[in-house]
C-alpha cells in the first residue's frame, strides 16, 4: 500500500479553488466554510480525488471531515 502525500493533498484539493483563496488553504481549513464551497465544488473534488487516489468519498465522509486534514485521513485509509 502506498502512503499519500499530505501536501500533495492539499494541493490537489486547492487546485480546485479560485486563485483568490488558495493561499489561505491548508490542512487545518474547514473547507465546508469556504465561500467558494457548494454542492458543485464538492463534485468537483470527489472526482479529482477518485481520479488521482481511486477513492470514492461519500456525503458522510465530508460530514465526518472537520478539515482538509481529517479529509486526507478519510482518503489515506481507503487508498489501496
């Protein structure tokens, strides 16, 4: 089993944000507080998530998840 990165995460979790708040994105962020975060952007993550990882989140996984960090360890204990 491969490790994931958690900086490679959280990029390609930032990636998928306007420029404007990728700076102020870490893994502490609650990213359901972002103001760019919708039903849409949420999407948009599983896909890159399942695209680049071959895991496939769940609503419950983002209600479990306080932060991007939390997130990754959701993603990291699925990832094969």
């Amino acid at each position: 089993m491969t490790s994931i990165d958690l900086s490679d995460f959280v990029i390609l979790v930032k990636n998928q944000f306007s420029e404007e708040i990728r700076d102020d994105i870490n893994e502490q962020t609650d990213f359901k507080a972002l103001k760019e975060w919708s039903s849409l952007q949420t999407i948009i993550v599983v896909n890159e998530i399942h695209k680049h990882y071959n895991v496939i989140l769940n609503s419950d996984d983002f209600s479990a998840a306080q932060n991007l960090g939390q997130l990754y360890e959701i993603v990291e204990s699925r990832h094969i």
